[in-house]
C-alpha cells in the first residue's frame, strides 16, 4: 500500500541548492551521453543526412562497430603508483613511509576494477571520476575507519556552469541511486513511497526514453530507487562542505565537512598526544599531553579523468565525437553491402513447359527431363560488384584509425608497411607517442588522487597502521605509517603538519603496454649483462610473469647457500693458506735450527777437537814429562847400578 506522502516546508538552504541543481543540469547534455554508450554496444541507428530534413527509415543490420574496436584497443590497465620526494632535508624516510602507505591503500582497494571501466568510460564519454571516501565504520582490532575509493559515471555528475576545473569550483553535485532500506539505515529517514526524481542521471535511456538500466517497474513501488543528491560546496573561509537531500528531504548539512566535532557538535582545533613522539632517529618531536593542531583537507575529495583536453568545456573530448562520421557511414555502407550480397546471386532460366520439371531454389537439386529441355535450363548471375564499397569502408577505418593514432601495429594486427619487427616496434611506439596525451591526463589524475588520500591519512589516520614494501632488492619489508611523524616545530616552538613532499606517479607509461613486448625487453637486457638474475626475476615478479616471486625466492635461497659455500671455501682456503705460511715459517725455522744445530755442532767439533788436540798436546806433554821422569830415573838406576859396581869393586 502506497504511503501517503505529507508535505513539509522546505528549508531555505535545500530550495537554495535545489534551485542550482537545476540550473546545472539544464546545461547538461545526458542524451549525448546515453548515444555514446549505445554506439559502444553497437547501436543500429543511422545518423539523418546533414543536408535533409528526412528522418533515415531503415537501421543496420550488420555493424562494425570501430568504436567499440579502437576503445578496446586502448584499454592499459596499468595502475601507476605513488613516488613521494621531501622537499626538505632529512625527510626522504617520511617520503618513502608515505610512498608506501598509499601504495598499500591502493592495493586494497577496488582501484583495479575502477580503473578498468574508466579505461573504456574515459575515451567514451571525455572523462572519468573517482571519489576517495573515509569510512568510519570499517573495524579492526587495532584501528578504526579506512579510505575508499568509488567510480562515478559522468552522467552522476552534474558541476557549476561555465567552472572547468572541478578543485575551482564553488559547488557541484554527485547523484546516486539508493535503495529506501539504505536511507533508513543509513539517515534514519523513512522515505517509503516515494519516486525516483533523476533517473536520468543514474541509468541508460535509449533514444526512446527506455531505461536500460535498472528495472522499468511501477513507479509506486517499494524496490524503485531513490536519487541520493550530495552537493559539495566550499564556504566563505574555502572550508569544505557537504550537503545531502533526497527529493525535499534534507539528509545531511555538515558544514565544514572535515572539521572532527565535539560531542556538543562544536568543531575541534586541536587534539592532545597520548604518547611521546620520536623521529626515526630517536630525537623528540613532541611530548605526551601537548596539543596539535587538527589537519583539515584543502581538496575536494573527488578526482577527474580527462581523455583529451577540450577548450572551454570541462572534462575531455570523447573519442566517439572525433570518430563519428566514420562510424555512421560504415554501417550504412555495411549495410548496402549486405543487402547487395544478399539480394544478389543467380537466377534460374527455363522454358515455360519447365513447369513440369518442378525447379525450386533448394541447393543441389536434382533436375530430369529430357535432353533438349535440359540444354534449354540456364543461369543469370546477378551478384553485385561490393569490391568498391569494401575499399570504401576501409577506407574510413583509416581515416578513424588515423584522426585518434592508433595503427594497426598498435592494435597487434598484421600491418603491411612494418616490413621488419624493428620497424613495428618502431610504429608502435610512435602511436603510443601520438596517445601520450591521454597516458598523460591519466597521469595527472593519480597524481591528484594520491595527494587526496595522503591529506586524508593526515587527517583520519590517528592509529598506526602497517603496510608491506619491497626493499632495494626487490624482497618484502615491513613498516608503519605514524602521521605524528610529520609533525614539525617552527621558529616560536608550535606544532605544525609538514606536508612539504612532492607527489608524483612511477613511469608506467613510457613503454608499451604489451607485457610480452616487456618481456622481450627484459630478457635482452639479461642476455646483454646489462641486468643479473637476481634483478631479472624481480623485474618479471613486477610484470606478474607466472611464479615470478617463487623462483624468485628459490633463486635468492640457493644464491645465499651459494654465498656461504663460498664464504666456508674462503675461510677453508684462508685457514690452508695460513697453515702453509705456518708451513714455511717452520720449515724455515727448521732450517734456522738445523743450520744452528749444524753451526753448533761444527762449534762442538772445533771444541773437541781443540780440546783434544789440548788433551793430546797435554798428553803428550805429560807423555814427555813421564818419558823424562822415566829416562831421569833409568839414568839415576844406571847410576846406582853403576856406583853398586864402582861400590863392589
């Protein structure tokens, strides 16, 4: 049963907004939008001739859908990361703890199936958004609340008339289908029997005014949609604001969005540490119980996407405005070649009394009669000349092809006029020069985006929060965003945010997209020694090579036996060394001994033999003496013996 709707007076502040809500929207041309995705999906539709009045009849039967084809072909779906530089001295640990932080916050996120529809919504439709939300109620044991990022579709953004760049304006809007059980769990807003009021905004609608999108069901029904309306505007201090309605329902008025607010609901300027503050070398920064200063966002936290810049128009121009011609001669021209083949071919001649012979169209038939009425059956071939039509829709595929810069090399098809590998490489690379434009819009775009969430970790960020990162070897590392870390001290001593860091993106885009032309590459600059094997793997484990990380890993496992092994060598042929010296030294003094024992045996030789040529000239000596003493007394005996006879006589 459909509730009755009571109707209240609305505030000042949402006619207000509702009033520039529809003043933008009147500029907005959501039936340009919807025809693009149509020809995306192959609408067969052809376009009046520009110098008739006359509405065309007849649609196409067979499409070649180019642009569906170039779009396709375009499609990198690369994710650049961020690289962070301090601008001041000192800080380069900070930058690469930002670095890697938001590199993590990406990684988690849903950026890659973001980032695959933008990469056909970009070149479609001229832009692409991507909003960067703080979730407060995301829960983990140790913190709480998480960045988020969310793909919008052009058609859900509605900006300030006559402002093209989004950070500049004043206000724009964001719209959003949303079910009637989320507003009441999320606002606690009964909105049951309610309409959708823009439902143009947030679906396809053909050119018949037939929703695509969700189901066309009756328009009291309670699973219709409802369009959530955020506007997001800046106050008189540039403060950042946030405004939500759904039809003349006010949801949300939060002025100063970004501002953290008592229980009271007053804003907090600053907010009291809990704990001493340390920078990477140990030194304070600041101590338990002193006030820092609440860090407010500057930005808008929604990024832009442009395909190719246009002037004097926000967002980009769509590669189906540049092509569109093409696009609609060659299905008329497909068309007629269809309707030529098909309608052409051969035609049987017979004789009037061949009626008898019973000829039909069906394939081999059979035909008897007589000689003569056979010799009278004949053919008529009617088939039409589509050679001319085919160059011509070749033609305006080269021109296509030619007006965005894409090549057949580029696209990977055969191409005649590259003669050599070297010269597709080298056709290659000057269409990816001719589209370095929007390789150059999407740069910008994450570079604006990482400055997003880097304000936003400043500001909601209050816990530590791990993150994984790869040393300068490429092998996993662990670290901890700490966004006191940042804090500084000026001249008076007071605390402030160091956010002086130059944000960028890694050059994803200076090579081809083709993995296995990075493949190739990589392995001629291995089989060049210009890189090792170590550096090999890892540069195959960032192109995401099939178990890159685990050959990687058993790679650095046996390098590292290999390196003790040959540390264990060193130290074995170090010790042998050693005892060779030891050896030598020995062997030396062996000699020294030998050559002493020599010397001092010769000594002792010469000394026995001086001792006894002593003992001998001594002993003789004695000898003589004994011999004189003997000779004495034999004499002194003769003597005797001769005085006995002298005596006897």
């Amino acid at each position: 049963m459909k509730k009755t709707v009571v109707k209240v007076q609305r505030p000042e502040k949402l006619i207000k907004w509702q009033e520039r809500l529809e003043a933008a929207k009147s500029g907005q041309d959501l039936s340009l939008m919807d025809k693009r995705e149509f020809l995306y999906l192959g609408d067969r539709h052809v376009e009046k001739n520009i110098n008739s009045v006359n509405q065309p009849k007849k649609q196409s039967n067979n499409i070649w859908n180019i642009g569906f084809e170039f779009i396709e072909s375009q499609v990198n779906n690369q994710i650049p990361m961020p690289t962070v530089k301090s601008k001041r001295e000192g800080f380069d640990t900070q930058a690469a703890m930002i670095a890697d932080s938001i590199s993590n916050d990406i990684k988690e996120s849903d950026i890659e199936a973001i980032n695959d529809r933008n990469e056909r919504i970009t070149p479609l439709q001229g832009f692409s958004i991507i909003e960067v939300a703080w979730n407060p109620n995301f829960k983990h044991h140790l913190y709480r609340g998480e960045i988020e990022l969310i793909g919008r579709h052009p058609k859900q953004l509605v900006t300030q008339p006559k402002v093209y760049n989004l950070q500049k304006m004043d206000y724009f809007f964001i719209l959003s289908d949303v079910t009637k059980d989320y507003v009441q769990r999320r606002y606690k807003k009964d909105l049951s029997g309610e309409e959708e009021q823009y439902p143009e905004n947030t679906r396809l609608f053909d050119t018949d005014q037939n929703s695509s999108g969700s189901a066309t069901a009756a328009q009291d029904s309670e699973e219709e949609p409802l369009t959530e309306i955020v506007c997001w505007y800046k106050d008189e201090d540039g403060d950042i604001c946030k405004y939500v309605w759904i039809n003349d329902t006010q949801l949300e008025d939060l002025p100063k969005f970004f501002y953290r607010r008592n229980n009271d609901g007053t804003y907090m300027e600053t907010e009291v540490l809990d704990r001493d503050i340390v920078d990477v070398d140990g030194r304070p920064i600041a101590y338990k119980g002193e006030k820092v200063p609440m860090f407010i966002p500057s930005r808008y936290p929604v990024s832009v996407r442009i395909n190719v810049p246009r002037n004097f128009h926000f967002g980009g121009q769509s590669d189906l405005d540049v092509i569109g011609d093409q696009q609609d001669s060659i299905k008329r021209v497909v068309h007629k070649m269809e309707e030529k083949i098909i309608k052409g071919g051969s035609i049987i001649k017979a004789l009037e009394d061949h009626d008898r012979l019973k000829i039909t169209d069906e394939i081999y038939q059979i035909i008897r009669g007589t000689q003569q009425q056979l010799a009278a059956i004949g053919t008529l071939d009617l088939t039409a000349d589509i050679s001319k039509d085919l160059l011509y829709c070749q033609e305006q595929y080269r021109i296509a092809q030619s007006m965005l810069g894409i090549t057949n090399s580029f696209q990977g098809k055969e191409d005649v006029t590259a003669t050599s590998g070297k010269a597709k490489q080298i056709q290659v690379q000057q269409a990816s020069g001719r589209l370095n434009s929007k390789m150059f819009n999407k740069n910008v775009h994450f570079k604006e985006l990482f400055e997003i969430i880097f304000e936003h970790k400043i500001a909601f960020y209050d816990e530590i929060r791990p993150y994984l990162a790869q040393d300068i070897e490429g092998n996993d590392s662990f670290g901890e965003f700490d966004k006191y870390l940042l804090l500084q001290r000026d001249k008076r001593g007071n605390l402030y945010w160091n956010t002086d860091f130059l944000i960028g993106t890694d050059g994803v885009y200076g090579l081809p997209k083709d993995p296995m032309f990075m493949y190739e590459q990589t392995m001629a600059l291995f089989s060049a020694q210009a890189i090792d094997v170590q550096q090999l793997w890892t540069i195959l484990e960032g192109l995401q090579f099939p178990a890159a990380s685990r050959i990687k890993q058993q790679w650095s496992e046996k390098m590292n036996q290999q390196e003790q092994m040959a540390q264990m060598e060193q130290m074995i042929t170090e010790l042998q060394q050693q005892i060779e010296q030891m050896g030598g030294e020995n062997q030396q003094l062996q000699g020294a001994l030998e050559q002493t024992s020599q010397s001092n045996a010769q000594a002792d030789a010469d000394a026995m033999q001086a001792a006894n040529e002593g003992q001998r000239q001594q002993y003789e000596q004695q000898r003589q003496q004994e011999d004189s003493a003997h000779q004495k007394a034999m004499d002194i005996a003769k003597l005797q013996v001769e005085a006995s006879k002298i005596k006897s006589a």
